[in-house]
C-alpha cells in the first residue's frame, strides 16, 4: 500500500507537535512560577497569603475535565441533571442541590442514598464527616476511597455532545436539502460551504485510502470527521454554547478508535488476516516472531487514535488556559502585554489544529480501513 | 491522572449519540449529498464529452466544407476552361467560314463582273457593229455622191480602224 500521501503533512505534524512540546513547557514554567510565587509570598507575608495563591495546574485540570454544571458567566452556574443507578435503583436530582460544593461537604440525600460530590465526580457519602467536614475516607494521595455510583449524568460534556449532534443534524440535514432545491445546480450558502470539505474527505481522504471500495466507508468517514471537527471548534468556544472539552475527553476519543477498530476487524478479508496471523514469503520461524507483533498492531493503532486525538485537544486547551493564568500566577496586569497575544497566536494555530485532527484521525481510520480491505493481487 | 480514565455515563452516551448520528446522517445527508454530488459531477463530464463531441462535428463539417468548396471552385475552372475552348473554338469556326464565305462571294463578285463584263462587251461589239454600219451606210450614201471624199472618208475609216 502506497502511505506516501499520509507523510505529506510531516509540516502540520510538526506544527502539532510543537503545540504539544510548547503546552507542556509552558505548564511546567506556570508551575514553577507558581511555586516561585509562593515560595516568596510566604517568605515575606507568612502564611495567611498562601489561601490567596493562584493553583494554576489544579485551575487548568478543572477547566479541561467534565463538569456537573455549566458556567455562565461570573458567579452563575446552570446545574446540570444528575443520573445515578446506586444499589439498583434510578436516583436523579440536580447539581444546584450540592450549593456548588466540589469537595464533599455537602450531602445530598435523596432515595434513599446520601450521595456527595468531590472533583466533580459522585460518590456515595460516608457516615460521618472526617476531620475537614468531608463526608469521604481519602487515602494518602487525598483520593477519595468511597464506592462510586454508575453516573449517567447529563454532564457539561453530554450536553455538549447532544447540542453538537443537534448542529450536525440541522446543518448537513440544510445542505442536503439545498441540493434537493437546486438539483443538478451549483451550490449555494451552507452548502457550498461544505461542500468542498465533504469534496475533499471524499477525493483525499476516501478514495486514496479505501479504493474502489471507498463509498461503503463514507458515511462513518464524513460523520467522525465532522463530527470531530465541529466538536473541536466548540471546544475553542470559552462561554456558554462551548466550553466543554468533547474532543480531549478519553471516553469520547476511545468510543471513536473502538468504532474505527471493530469497523477494521468486521471488514478485514482473508488477505489481512493471513498477513497477521501467517505472514506470508518470511521463513516459518519470522511468521511466529511476526504473529504477536502483528497481533499488538492491531489494538496499537486504535489506541493511537485515541490518545492522539484526546492529547492534541487537551494540550491545546491546557496551552490557552496557561498563558491566560501567566496574568494570575505573576499577579501583575503587565504580563497580560505578553501572553494575551501569545494566547491569540495559539488560538489561531488550534483553529487550525481543530481541523487537522479531525483530518488526521479521519485519514488514518481510512488508512486502518483499507490496510483491512486491500485485494491483494 | 482522572484525565486518562474514561466516565462509564460518557462512553454510553457518547456510543449512542454518535451511532445515531452516523444513523441519521447517512440516511437523509450523505446519500442524498453524495449521489447529487455524483450526478452532478456524471452531467458535467456528460456535457464536457458533449462539447468535446460537438467541436469535432463541427471540425469535421468544416473540413468537409472545404472540401465542397475546392471541389466547387474546381469543377467552377473546369467548367470556364472548358468554355473558354469552346468559345474560341466557336470564334476561330467563325473566323474560318467567314472567311471561306467572304472568298466565295468574291469569287462570284468577280465571276458576275466578268460575265457583266463580257456581256457589255458583246453588247458594245454589236452596237459598235451596228454603229459601223450606220457609219457604212451614211459613208456610202455620202461617196456615192463625191467621190474624194469617199476616197478620204474611207482613209479616215482606216486610220480609226488601225488605232483602235
């Protein structure tokens, strides 16, 4: 198979990666700046400006992960539902019942069960509050020990992913109606908007990929990359319709790559599994050797899907909110000069990032697909 | 480390929704998308081999145009050659039969004068003759009375007759 047109992208690659090399750089100096910061702090005001200092890991980590509420603005948090199976029964309430307590310090009860959140996650209250007024036995790593109801929360990240799907529906339902209306015409509005890009999954990403055989495969193709697409473009959104991490949430890119991965294993011919399990034209002992790596591939590459797209979208963020916090963590106005341009810069380049993990995991599930579905000849 | 493992309540929600968009989307936006783009794309090309096929019509007409026109424009010099032949041809008949016809009605003229001519003479030779006689008759008459001058008209007589 021909894999040239993928290394045509080795620049954007690069770009990426220096994304990723900058995001991590630029936490670890907030990091330390922070640690700086606090150090001299207490060496001078002692220890009641310490509450007053800016965790800038702790506000990234927060911001990225899934929420039970949706900020709004300032003080004012929309509480979203909670949907809990404990013990064999539906528990349901609303997050505004925990008074925006993260800490588990508040109780609710309701069928029942006495529930309380801490980082935003669920657990099922202790008896008895611990020395903090904590109704949760943490270990020594102040994790909590407490059994976890299964959550099925319409969380920041649920809603986000109905409202995309919502998005999805009524702009390409709108553009196939457009060629309803204007059939065998040129295209117009909406439509000639997307349709290049459907143009371009269908002749650079499909067809190069998947052969002859490409037009099974174009609806999971269209649908995962712009459904990723759209999603990594509401991630960049700071207020309300966005701001939730879909795309650099494990779960969201895991179900993707298992959907890659089962659509490559289902559609895989007799070909594709003779070359992993029986490599053919190396001696007998090299197709033993071969068979467990071959085997390993198969759930590596899956596994890069996800991780590559989850990384690149958690990094990006991580690298925005970074720069931001630089204000926070130097408690001065004049380093906002700096790192608000700095901070622009790179909300351009995930702009174009946004796009280019949509491509890549969408090239590369069609590169999966088709390594699967290649006649040999 | 929370980042890295996945949310059970997500992973369901996320497998549905997105398998119902898939679902959805395939039914009333990728196949109807698809195939207006794939027909589209067919009538172009359709129309492009179209025009392809009609510009070599019309290349083909006009050569066979040209061909119609020099095959014309030949048989036109053929035909004017020809003509031209004829036409002299007809000229130099002319000529030639005007000429014959010309020296025919010469040689009559000069047949007709000749015969005239004759004619006149023999006319002349007999009043001459007659005239003579009269000539002879007044003359006698006349030396029958005088004898000198009988002798010195027929002297006369003679003289005349000599020089003439």
């Amino acid at each position: 198979m021909d894999c040239s047109h993928v290394f045509e992208f080795k620049f954007k690659r690069l770009i990426v990666v220096f994304t990723l090399f900058s995001a991590f750089l630029m936490v670890s100096l907030g990091v330390n700046a922070q640690v700086d910061t606090a150090h001299a702090t207490t060496e001078t005001h002692g220890e009641t400006t310490e509450k007053k200092k800016f965790e800038i890991g702790k506000f990234a980590l927060h911001h990225i992960a899934d929420s039970h509420s949706w900020h709004v603005i300032g003080e004012t948090y929309i509480g979203l539902p909670i949907i809990l199976f404990a013990n064999g029964s539906v528990v349901t309430f609303n997050d505004s019942d925990f008074h925006h307590d993260n800490d588990a310090k508040v109780v609710v009860e309701k069928g029942g069960q006495r529930f309380v959140k801490m980082h935003e996650k669920i657990y099922l209250a202790s008896a008895v509050a611990n020395e903090h007024g904590q109704y949760v036995e943490l270990d020594e790593k102040h994790h909590p020990k407490n059994a976890r109801p299964l959550d099925f929360s319409l969380t920041k990240n649920a809603c986000t992913l109905l409202l995309s799907v919502v998005l999805l529906l009524v702009v390409f339902i709108s553009v196939a109606n457009g060629y309803k209306k204007r059939h065998g015409k040129s295209p117009k509005g909406l439509q000639s908007w997307m349709e290049p890009i459907i143009l371009f999954v269908r002749d650079d990403i499909a067809k190069p990929n998947l052969g002859h055989k490409y037009e099974r495969f174009m609806p999971y193709l269209l649908t995962v990359f712009f459904f990723i697409w759209f999603n990594n473009m509401l991630g960049l959104v700071p207020f309300l319709p966005g701001g939730a991490n879909l795309t650099g949430n494990i779960a969201v890119t895991m179900v993707l790559a298992v959907i890659t991965f089962l659509i490559t294993v289902f559609n895989g011919n007799k070909h594709y599994w003779k070359h992993i399990f029986w490599m053919p034209g190396v001696p007998v002992p090299m197709k033993i050797f071969l068979m467990p790596l071959e085997l390993i591939g198969i759930f590596t590459k899956p596994i890069a899907l996800m991780i590559r797209l989850f990384a690149n979208i958690t990094a990006g963020h991580i690298l925005v909110l970074s720069l931001i916090c630089l204000i926070f963590v130097f408690n001065s106005i004049w380093v906002s000069a700096a790192s608000i341009p700095f901070a622009i810069f790179i909300g351009g380049i995930e702009l174009m990032v946004a796009f280019i993990q949509a491509f890549i995991f969408t090239i590369l599930s069609a590169l999966f697909i088709g390594m699967a579905v290649e006649e040999h000849h | 480390m929370d980042l890295l493992i996945p949310e059970v309540g997500l992973v369901v929600f996320q497998t549905i929704a997105f398998l119902l968009l898939m679902f959805l989307l395939s039914k009333f936006a990728w196949k109807p998308v698809l195939a207006a783009i794939k027909e589209r794309e067919q009538s172009i090309d359709d129309a492009l081999n179209k025009a392809e096929l009609a510009k070599q019509e019309m290349a083909r007409l006009t050569s066979q145009n040209e061909e119609l026109m020099k095959q014309a424009r030949a048989e036109r010099d053929e035909i004017l050659k020809e003509a031209k032949v004829l036409k002299d041809s007809i000229v130099n008949e002319a000529k030639t039969s005007a000429q014959t016809e010309g020296a025919k009605l010469i040689e009559k003229a000069r047949i007709e004068i000749e015969n005239q001519k004759k004619a006149a003479l023999a006319e002349l030779k007999g009043q001459v003759s007659t005239l003579s006689l009269d000539i002879a008759e007044r003359v006698l008459r006349s030396q029958l009375d005088d004898k000198a001058k009988q002798q010195d008209l027929v002297a006369s007589l003679l003289k005349d007759v000599e020089l003439n």
